[in-house]
C-alpha cells in the first residue's frame, strides 16, 4: 500500500492485521484519482468507512486542501493517525472516531469531494449517498466517489448525475455529482 502521486508519492503505508479492511488497490486508486483529478485542487474532503486511510490520503496528496476521515474501528484509526504523520500531512487531516451513519446525521458540513468505501456487499452505498444528499452534505457541482462490489447497484438521486461508472475485476468506481441549483 502507497500513495501513488503528488506530495507524498511512492511514500509507503501502514495496515494493521487481524481486521477485515479491505485497502483500495493501487491500479484501481490510480484510476479513480485520474478520473477526479480537476475535482482534487483545493478540495474540502470527506473519506468515509476510511479503513487506513488510504483513499483520503491520495486526495491530499494530489492537491485536496483538507479531509475528514471517519471511521468506527479504533485499530484502523491507530493506522490512519500514522499514516498521515508519515505523509506530513498533519495539518490537512481530522481522523473522527465514529460511525459513519452517526457523523452524517450530525454533521452540517459541507464537502466537495466525498470518498465512499464500505464493505462489499454490505448494503451500505445507497443509503450513505441517500443520508447525504438529504443532509446536504455535497456542495453544488461537488462529488462522491463510491467503490462497491461487483453486482452491487448504486440507486437513482434526484440531486445527483451519475458522471462515470467504472468496472475493475470484483470492484465497481461510481463517480456521482450534484446538480443541486441547476435548470
């Protein structure tokens, strides 16, 4: 596990044994930042079931100003903790110790790019977005970039436009926008 470009490019990564995260594979985060790449600069950040980090800490890499990564399992945010020291990117990154359902309903923020990976086949892409697009939570032309398992649908949103969709193996890329204010 590395981050692929940017600031801290080639830089190698930390995981932790013994939980089921599954990390993003390079080839396939390699994609996903190519086909985002002029939504990263200056970027306000959102990554969500963040497991170590990994997906968050290309973004800041590659130009995003600041992410927010929210996870429940306290290993992994041990591992995401030391993965931003080693990138130095301390003063870019809130680590929030919670469960993702939980921040989303409590949370006024607003993001222009929000990183989605739960588990596969867990159900959990649809209503994520849903709970967003409700909250408010992506700022008008901002995106969400969801990773979910072959065979796994992302449902249809009035506010958002469905701008890529990507197959790589087991592993679909849905990249959404909002279209929130526009005739």
């Amino acid at each position: 596990m590395r981050i692929i470009a940017g600031l801290a490019g080639g830089r190698k990564l930390k995981s932790a044994k013994g939980t089921s995260t599954r990390p993003t594979l390079d080839r396939i985060k390699e994609s996903i930042f190519n086909m985002i790449v002029s939504y990263l600069p200056g970027a306000a950040g959102l990554d969500l079931f963040a497991g170590f980090g990994t997906l968050g800490l290309e973004a800041i890499s590659r130009g995003a100003k600041w992410i927010d990564f929210v996870e429940k399992d306290y290993r992994n945010i041990r591992v995401i903790k030391e993965n931003i020291a080693l990138c130095n990117f301390e003063d870019m990154a809130r680590v929030i110790k919670k469960d993702v359902f939980d921040f989303l309903r409590n949370t006024a923020q607003q993001y222009n790019l929000i990183l989605l990976d739960p588990p596969y086949g867990a159900g959990m892409v649809s209503p994520t977005i849903s709970l967003i697009e409700e909250r408010g939570l992506l700022d008008k032309n901002g995106i969400i970039v969801a990773e979910l398992g072959q065979g796994e649908m992302v449902g249809k949103f009035n506010g958002l436009a469905m701008i890529r969709e990507r197959e790589y193996g087991d592993t679909k890329i849905v990249i959404l926008q909002c279209r929130r204010g526009e005739n």
